[in-house]
C-alpha cells in the first residue's frame, strides 16, 4: 500500500483565462455604440490617463448600479486540490462548471487533510455569526490523532476490498470526507465575485459572510488570480462592498 499523506493546504491554480477589464468593457458599451466596440475589444496598453479615468468609472458604474451581464463576458478555469467536504460546498454554487476526478474510474490516492495547529477549533456564537476560536494544545493534538488514526484505518479498509476484487465504486464507500480529490472549476467574473463574496469574510462587506474556512482558503487563492487578470473590476468590487452585480 502506498504511504498515507497528510496534508492541511488547499491546491489552486489558474490553468486557463480570457478574462480582462476590457471585455467589461466592450460588453457595456455596445448598448450605444454597437459593432464600434469590436475595435476596443481589447487594451493594447496604449490608454491615456482619460480613458484610464473613463473606463473605471465605467466599471464602477456597472457595479454598484448592479449592471451585472457585462461581467459575464470572459472565463476563468482552476484547477483544485482540495477534501471532498470542500468540493461538497463548492458544487451549492450553481454557477460555474465543474468536472471532478472519479472514484468510480480510478483507485483514489491516500492524502488526506489534517487541519493544522493554526486552525480555530472552537465555536462560539448562534447561526449566521459563528465565531471560531483557537483551541487547547489537548483539543489540538486531539483532532490530530483521531484525524490521522480515521484516515488509515479506512484506507487499509478500502484497499483490502480493492484487492479482493471489489469495484472502485463500492470500495470507495468506506474513505472519508477529508480524503483529497481534485477538480476544475470554469467560471466568469461575476459568478466568482458572488463566490468570493459568500467564501471569504473581509471587513467592509456589505453581508457579512461566515465561511468554512477551508473553502476559504480555496477562495483566497483565487482571489489573487482574479486581482491580477481584472484589476479596475477588483478594485469596483471592493469598493462597492464586495456585492457580485
């Protein structure tokens, strides 16, 4: 049996994108200038400092009035390795495609997540405004060694069914949630605005969200991505307290 991994990261990266603020805006201003926009489809770097202005008030326009459709005009695919109790939380959001690696078709590998020393263990507070705490060195070492000592047990379970010749997919049945899978995720702009708006906590949101932090660290990373590639739509985003349009 191959070594068991443990692991307390989350794994993405940005595999695929045609997304930029000019496909923003090209998309707005076809409602008054038509074909026109065809020809500004894309920054070529040469914009004056007025057309810079112009285009982020533009933007900025667009998201806080919640002009949202222009947004939709561009795509960005990551690649995710993350526990299948993460990936259960990221398919809730119906707006974005996703294909994930099979159980069904191929032996499953033994990573698991194990949530490091760092991570809040304790809850406090009622529904819709958890706070979590850190917890005891005891309450740490604890969830360690029952998350580790869960993990072998299944997967010696799993692969003993495996070479008794049962199928992948009945075999699988006994792994837990925290076991790695891996999977793309191809979304626009506006649908990961609204993830990012549900997936992370930020001061200055106006709806304060509560998320797992696992996901969050999912939804981070991805964050930085889009930063990069859509810089005046980052920027309106946060402006205007992080709302998906």
């Amino acid at each position: 049996m191959s070594e068991i991994e443990f692991r307390s990261e989350m794994t993405v990266e940005l595999v695929r994108a045609s997304a930029h603020d000019s496909d923003v805006l090209f998309a707005a201003r076809v409602s008054t200038l038509g074909e026109q926009t065809l020809e500004q489809s894309q920054l070529d770097g040469s914009e004056s400092e007025v057309d810079e202005k112009r285009d982020r008030g533009l933007i900025n326009y667009l998201m806080r009035d919640r002009h949202g459709s222009p947004f939709e005009h561009n795509s960005m695919t990551f690649y995710v390795r993350a526990p299948i109790f993460v990936f259960r939380e990221f398919m809730r959001h119906r707006i974005a495609s996703y294909n994930e690696e099979s159980g069904r078709y191929r032996e499953l590998g033994p990573v698991f997540y194990v949530p490091s020393a760092e991570r809040n263990l304790v809850q406090v507070g009622k529904p819709g405004a958890y706070d979590f705490l850190p917890g005891t060195a005891e309450q740490i070492a604890l969830v360690q060694q029952q998350t580790r000592a869960a993990a072998i047990h299944a997967y010696e379970a799993y692969q003993r069914m495996l070479e008794a010749g049962v199928a992948r997919e009945v075999a699988r049945i006994v792994l837990p949630l925290n076991i790695y899978s891996s999977m793309y995720v191809t979304l626009n702009a506006r649908s990961l605005m609204n993830f990012l708006s549900l997936r992370t906590k930020r001061e200055g949101s106006s709806f304060p969200s509560f998320p797992q932090r696992e996901i969050e660290m999912c939804a981070e990373q991805m964050e930085i991505h889009f930063k990069k590639l859509m810089p005046l739509t980052y920027e309106a985003f946060n402006k205007n307290g992080r709302v998906s349009p």
